[in-house]
C-alpha cells in the first residue's frame, strides 16, 4: 500500500523479503514523478497499481538512484521516460550483456563478481528470468538535474560514495524531503563489507546541505531529521573509535574501554566494517 510522507510525497515501504527497495512517488500539480523502479517487472506493477489507486497526476518519469538490480530491474515494466546519473547507464549498458539464468548467477557468485546476497534474493524475486529485460536509463545527468512537477520541484543529484559510485539522491525542497537510495549504506561489492571513513564523512557533509525534516532510505523506514542524525553520529562515534586500526579485536576492546559497554551484535558489525575499510584503505595504499 502506498503510504503518505506529507501532502506532496507518498512511498511504497520496502520488503526484506525479496529485498524490494522503497519507491516514492512525489505529486506536483501537473505531473507525478517517481523514486526508483523496482526490483522487478511485479514489483514496479504493483507500485503502479497503487498510484492509480490514490488518481495521481500523469508521471512525468522516474529518477533511479543507482544501478544495483533491486532499483532498476523494473525499469521496463514501469514504462516511463527515465533518469539516471551517467555512470548508472553505463552499468546498466553492461548489466544487458549478461546472462541471468540460475547457472551464470552462480558462477559470478563463485568468481567473485555477484554476491550471495543478491543472487539469492533475484532467485526469490524472480524464480523465472526468461522475460526479464534491462533497460538504461532515457536521460543521464552528471552532477544534478531538476524537474518541475507544477509547485513541486524534484533535485536528482549525484553524490556518489562507497555504495555505488553512481549514487544519487532526489531532493523536495517544497515538502523538506530527501530520498537517500542506499548512498549511507556500506560498499558490498568489493569484498568484505565496509565503510571508508573518509568517504563516509564526506557523503554526511553534502547530504547536511539540504534542509530535510523527513529521509528516505531505500531499505528502511522513513526517519525524521533527529532520528537519521542520532544514528549517523552513533556510527561516526564507531569509526571515531576504530581510528586506523586494522584489527577488529582491538577495535572491539577499545569499544568496551571508551564506553564502559560491551559492543552489541550489531555495534560490532559497524565495527567491523570501519575495519574492513582500513583494510582496503591500506591495502590501496601499498599497490
Ligand atoms: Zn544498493
């Protein structure tokens, strides 16, 4: 079902089931607008399904907010006029050469290319592939671009990071509303998951420069400007912690020793993955 965030902008809540990202819907008096196109041809209908429900305006198009499968696999089905960053067309370019029946999933997993993850989730989502179509994106930006709606204005722009040098964020000034994509999550595709400390810190200082009361992540909830800032200053406490240590154990002890508390089972994962970064941060270094 389609929720409401505030009179102007409506979400499709994610589902960790088949790990189907949230899709927004923004209003404007003349045209609907769309975040993101779905993890597949059922779930971009679905969506669509719904916003003929609410009788929205006619959608001008849909802003994608980076490559990876669960945002754009529907991108045909959803059948409309479609913007993307450049380097979220160039991906897709390559995702269409591709073969994405069970075997050569597998075998990108074994060779490194695809993980677990996704591969088991594209099976749950899709048991069948066969009709599956890529589709790039109609139009590419490479910093920004905005799209009038009638009073409602829509900012896609690039901000890139750790996750997926591609990603964008769509930005409502009107309603105070930021869709973040996945650009706070952790970078899964090259080895170990993990945060780059500097990067992270980088990604926060642009996003503190749009003023939002309400942000969107796409695996999350909707979360108020409190709650998202309360959260990325516990992270950035973690990677304050970890410093440029290489060793988790360590990073784990001096957890305990800073906060007088043992880290939680998800304290240590963030831990971790600071780590992780270290780890890729040092070895880039070396070669
Ligand atoms: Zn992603």
């Amino acid at each position: 079902m389609l929720k409401k965030l505030t009179d102007h902008v409506y979400y499709f809540p994610h589902s960790e089931e088949t790990d189907r990202p949230v899709l927004g819907l923004i209003c404007g008096e003349k045209y609907g607008f769309v975040v993101d196109a779905g993890n597949s041809p059922a779930h971009a209908l679905s969506f669509l399904e719904e916003v003929e429900k609410i009788g929205a305006p006619p959608i001008k198009g849909v802003a994608i907010t980076h490559w990876h499968w669960d945002h754009t696999f529907g991108i045909h089905a959803m059948n409309k006029y479609t913007i993307g960053h450049h380097l979220t067309k160039k991906k897709l370019a390559y995702l269409k050469t591709l073969r994405w029946d069970d075997d050569s999933l597998d075998k990108r997993v074994q060779e490194g290319e695809e993980i677990e993850f996704c591969r088991d989730m594209i099976k749950k989502e899709m048991p069948s592939r066969e009709t599956l179509i890529i589709q790039e994106p109609d139009v590419t930006f490479h910093h920004h671009m905005e799209i009038d709606l009638g009073g409602i204005t829509c900012r896609i722009q690039h901000i890139g990071g750790g996750h997926a040098q591609d990603s964008s964020i769509v930005y409502i000034p009107q309603e105070k509303v930021l869709f973040l994509g996945d650009c706070l999550c952790p970078d899964l595709y090259s080895g170990d998951w993990s945060y780059d400390k500097e990067d992270f810190e980088r990604l926060q200082r642009v996003l503190k420069q749009f003023d939002a009361q309400y942000y969107l992540s796409s695996h999350c909830h909707p979360e108020t400007h409190k709650e998202l800032w309360e959260d990325l200053n516990q992270l950035n406490g973690i990677g304050e912690i970890v410093g440029n240590t290489v060793d988790a154990e360590k990073a784990f002890f001096q957890f305990e020793y800073e906060t007088h508390k043992k880290p939680t089972n998800v304290q240590k994962e963030r831990i971790q993955y600071f780590v992780n970064g270290n780890i890729k941060r040092r070895s880039r270094e070396l070669f």
